[in-house]
C-alpha cells in the first residue's frame, strides 16, 4: 500500500466535531461538517483555497459556521416565520450509508452523502416529515458539486425556500465583478425588499450589496481581477441567485473580523422569491456546481464571455 490518502476519510474538526476529507488524485480537496452538513474548505491542487471561512468562526452550535457553504432551509432569511435562514444549518445530519442511487453513474471515488431528518423538536417548530440527502463531489478537475435532494415523506404537501448560501474566497472585493446578472430583477434586503432592475454592466462592489436575483440564468462567472481567477457557478432547480457582502456591517457581525468583507463574496444559487412545494412522496432536486479557472486576458480585459458561453 503506498501512503497515499484515501479519497474519503471520515475524522475530527474543529472543536471534536465530524468531519469528512475529499481529496481528488491531482492533489485538490473539500471539507465538510456533519454540523450543519455544511462545507467550509474546497481546495485547488496548489492547495489554494477557494471558498471564505471566517477567522472568527464559532464551530459551536447554535451558531452556524462562518463561511464555506450553509445550507439554508426550509426557509432563505426571514422569507418565513422560522428563525433566519431555517435550522438545516445549524442542526446534525449523518453519513448517508444507502443512498437512492443517481440516474447517471459516476467512476468517481471522491464524494459523500449526508442525510438530514428532521427531530422530533425540529417537527414542532416546521411539522413536515422529510428526508434530506446532500452528495457532495469533488470532480477529477477539481471541480465541487453539491447536489440537494429532499423528498416529502409526509401525507400532506409542504413548500420551503432554499439556498446554497456559498461564501467565495477573493482577493479584494473592490477588484471583483459579477457576468450574468446584468439587467435581471432583483429584491433588494437593504430596502425592505422593494424590486428594482439592474442597470448597465457586470456587478462591481463599493459598498453593502444584499440582493435577490431573480430568473437568473444556470451560468454566473464571478472574476477576481487581482487572483486572475474566476469562478464559473453552474446551477439546476434554483432559480434566483442572492449576492451579499456586507461591508461596513462586518463590524457589527461578531463571528466576522472587521475587514474580512474584503475577502470574501457571497452567490448564493436559491429558490426564493418562488417557494418549492412538494406533494406527499415527491422529490426536489437542487445543484450547485463550482470551478475555479484561470481568467483569460484578451487585449487587457478580461473577456467573460468565455467563461459564460465555454
Ligand atoms: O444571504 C444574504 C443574507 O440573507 C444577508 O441578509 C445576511 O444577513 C446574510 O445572509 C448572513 O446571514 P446570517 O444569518 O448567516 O448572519
């Protein structure tokens, strides 16, 4: 046996808590917690890593972990009568040991499934019966997918908001642009929800930004100037994206250092402005998928187009 390390290896984080290592041949990984059955490390195979985590943490629950990907339902905010973004991320979910197989099968060896059901307490405050299955990949590039699966095992029909709330690593948000939600629609949290339409260009950052998009295409290049990286988010069953940095307000986050809005943008694939409504033995299905490429340069500029259309 070489020393080579497992594709999937099952150990302790922070503060003793479970967590699962992918790692992929050519030397890239993810990380993920059965806290929350949330991811907080996807790495490229320089061991860059690509997804925010804050410095400041709390890997405690209550609290929901500071970065990476908080999964956020049944409900997205305060889009509900339940607690901001619901308790799926701040709740235990467990190793799938069977899961329902996929239609496509895949030779890839570096994936998990988690499963989340809710208890009996989670019934009083959301009473519907369902099971919650979360694969996550880590592709033979390097690339990351999440995909969601929730199946209403009740005898009555539920409907929940959602979403991949994904906090990206970047250099300095003041360099970074967003191709894909030009001239879309949008709900903006910073003024009581009220819908507006994008004007002009890419997406630049100057200061707090909390938006819904709304109908937002399958394909977002986020382009990190300075990194001279983008990230392509490939998305299915979510049809709004939120985006979200919180500037200034960094300040009055506690588990957020004061200047680390610099480092870190949130796209968040959702279904929210539309709920998702499940009858009695159907299942729903929502896929995040994440890579990290290099930005082309063509006479200087950066040509997302590229990106978008490759
Ligand atoms: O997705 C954006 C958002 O809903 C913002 O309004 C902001 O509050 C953020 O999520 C973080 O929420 P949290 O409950 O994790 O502090």
């Amino acid at each position: 046996m070489s020393g080579e390390k497992p594709p999937v290896e099952i150990c302790k984080g922070v503060n003793g808590l479970d967590k699962v290592v992918l790692r992929e041949v050519r030397g890239s990984s993810a990380e993920m917690y059965l806290y929350g059955g949330h991811v907080t490390s996807w790495r490229n195979d320089h061991g860059e890593e690509l997804l925010f985590l804050s410095t400041k943490a709390i890997f405690k629950p209550p609290k929901a972990i500071r970065g990476g990907i908080p999964i956020c339902f049944p409900q997205f905010g305060s889009h509900g009568n339940l607690d901001q973004h619901g308790f799926a991320r701040n709740r235990f979910w467990s190793i799938d040991a069977n899961p329902p197989p996929f239609p496509t099968v895949s030779t890839n060896k570096a994936f998990t499934d988690l499963i989340f059901k809710p208890s009996e307490e989670d019934l009083k405050i959301w009473p519907h019966s369902y099971e919650f299955r979360l694969r996550i990949t880590l592709g033979p590039g390097g690339d990351l997918m999440l995909t969601s699966r929730i199946r209403n095992i009740d005898t009555k029909p539920f409907s929940f908001t959602f979403a991949y709330h994904t906090y990206l690593s970047v250099s300095d948000i003041s360099e970074v642009r967003i191709e894909g939600l030009e001239t879309l629609d949008y709900l903006d949290n910073l003024k009581a929800k009220e819908r507006f339409t994008e004007q002009g260009d890419a997406i630049t950052f100057e200061a707090e930004v909390d938006k819904i998009y709304l109908g937002t295409p399958t394909k977002i290049a986020i382009i990190d100037h300075e990194k001279k990286r983008t990230f392509v988010l490939r998305k299915d069953g979510l049809p709004d994206a939120v985006v979200w940095n919180p500037w200034e307000k960094a300040k009055s986050i506690a588990d957020l250092g004061d200047d680390e809005y610099k480092h870190m943008l949130c796209v968040e694939p959702a279904a929210v402005e539309k709920a998702i409504t499940l009858k009695p033995g159907e299942e729903w299905k929502g896929r995040l998928e994440l890579s990290a490429v290099p930005s082309s340069y063509r006479s200087g500029q950066l040509d997302p187009q590229r990106v978008l259309q490759g």
